[in-house]
C-alpha cells in the first residue's frame, strides 16, 4: 500500500470577519498543501470561522451542504486534494447547531461529516448539541480513517472504539489551550500507541480573545512516536503515513487481540 503524505494546518489564530473570509483562507492553506505533495490536509477545529464565536455561533452556523463546505470542495477539486475542516453545523430538520468536521475528497465529494461527541467547557455545552455517532470512517488512499475533535480524543473509550472499527488513521481537528500541553505532547502519542493507529492532531496557535492556543500539532505512529511535530507558531506541517509501520507495529503489539472484553463488560454494568 502506497504511503499517505498528509499536511496538518496550525492556525489560523484569530476569528474571521465572516465565513466566506474564512473559507478564503482555506482555499490558500489547500493550495500550499498540494503544492507540497500532500494528498491529505487536516485544518484545526472550527477552522472555517475561528473557535472563540461567543455568541455568534448561531449567526455562523451553516448546514453541512452550506456555502463554506462548497467553497472548501471547490477548492479541494481544483488542487486535487482531500480535505478536513472544521464549522459550526446547523442541523436543517432539528435547528440544532453541531461542533462538527467534515472530510471533502479530492474530488470534491464530501466523504464524511462528524459531529463532535464530547462537548468541552461552558462554551461548547451552551453553544452546541453533542453528536450521538461516535464512529464516522471513510475510505482514503486505501486506509481506513476515522473522524475525532478535539476534547473527544482524551476519552480513551472513543479512540479504543475506533480500533476496533478498524480505523487506520484518526484525523482530529483540535483546539487544545494552554496549559494542556501534555495532552499534544503525551496522551496523543500514548492513545496512538495503545490502539495501534496512526493519529493526526491538527491544533490551533496564537490566541482568540482571552484564549491561547498551545500549537503543538502532530502526526503521531503506532509506536508511540511523534514523528513530525510543530512548535508553538503557524506552521503547515507535513508527514507521511506509512502503512507497513502500521502493519508491522501491530504485528509486535497485538493490544486489541489480547483484550478480555468481558471482563471490562462485567465491571462497566457494575458501575466501576
């Protein structure tokens, strides 16, 4: 299987003036992604309008088909790459607005929207409706990837429940704030390792409001390793997945083979 070069965006920092000039930026961070050989580029959470919308979230909301998704295919089209972003989601039938990410292939094509199942602070919890799937996959470049966001990868039921669907690699959009850097820098890389997958965590840098940022995005192997990693500043990270690593590390670490799922049954139905 032929290895997968991907791109993770760090940044942008601040709020876009509205969504079209947030999906303008896009536009430019997939073109510089495909002009560097990547075939995946993963964008951070809520990349089309900035996180920190406080009350604006309503007025920002799109559906999934909105303008902001169809200028992201647009573009994904042109330059021939698959893309994730991250909006706010308003559901048409419910009016429900969902934090949620979308995978568009590079022809265009959304291949898969999520919406993000653990809600994070008073913010999120005000502002969103958790999603209630909590795994969403497509097919890309023969692997199978899987859709996370932010908050929802410190869960390890949520990554584990990914491995056992067989999800090659978890694409995560993230907006991690100081001081939880130990999330980017140790939990990704350790639930990349005992789940035997590869991880791509695509953070956001500088600040928004009162918020900071940590970057630290990263592409984090099955061995427990982070073998492309940024820094604190925007940064337009590239990596490859390689499927022979995967297969291998797999073979030595059979953590999912060896599992006693009723054990773990028996204790969940007792309460601990």
């Amino acid at each position: 299987m032929t290895p997968l070069r991907i791109a993770l965006l760090q940044g942008p920092s601040g709020t876009p003036v509205d969504n079209a000039a947030g999906a303008a930026r896009l536009g430019d961070a997939i073109a510089r992604a495909a002009e560097a050989g990547a075939r995946l580029l993963v964008t951070p959470e809520l990349s089309l309008t900035g996180y920190a919308l406080g009350d604006s979230v309503q007025g920002r909301a799109e559906a999934a088909d909105g303008p902001g998704a169809a200028r992201v295919a647009r573009a994904a089209a042109e330059h021939g790459i698959a893309v994730v972003h991250g909006f706010p989601e308003r559901d048409p039938a419910t009016g429900a607005v969902h934090n949620s990410v979308q995978l568009t292939g590079a022809d265009g094509r959304v291949a898969a929207t999520y919406r993000k199942t653990h809600l994070y602070g008073e913010f999120e919890r005000g502002a969103f409706t958790p999603g209630e799937d909590l795994v969403v996959q497509a097919e890309l470049g023969g692997l199978t990837v899987g859709l996370l966001v932010c908050y929802d990868v410190e869960f390890p039921e949520a990554v584990r429940a990914h491995a056992l669907a067989g999800t090659d690699l978890l694409l995560v959009p993230t907006a991690l704030m100081s001081p939880y850097a130990f999330v980017a820098r140790t939990l990704v890389p350790t639930r990349a390792w005992e789940n035997q997958l590869w991880i791509a965590y695509a953070n956001r840098c500088g600040t928004e409001g009162d918020l900071r940022f940590t970057g630290l995005s990263a592409l984090a192997a099955p061995d427990g390793t982070a073998p492309v990693r940024a820094g604190e500043g925007a940064e337009l990270l590239l990596g490859t997945v390689d499927p022979e690593l995967l297969a291998a590390s797999r073979a030595e670490n059979p953590y999912l083979a060896d599992r006693r799922p009723a054990l773990y049954a028996d204790r969940a139905s007792r309460g601990g």
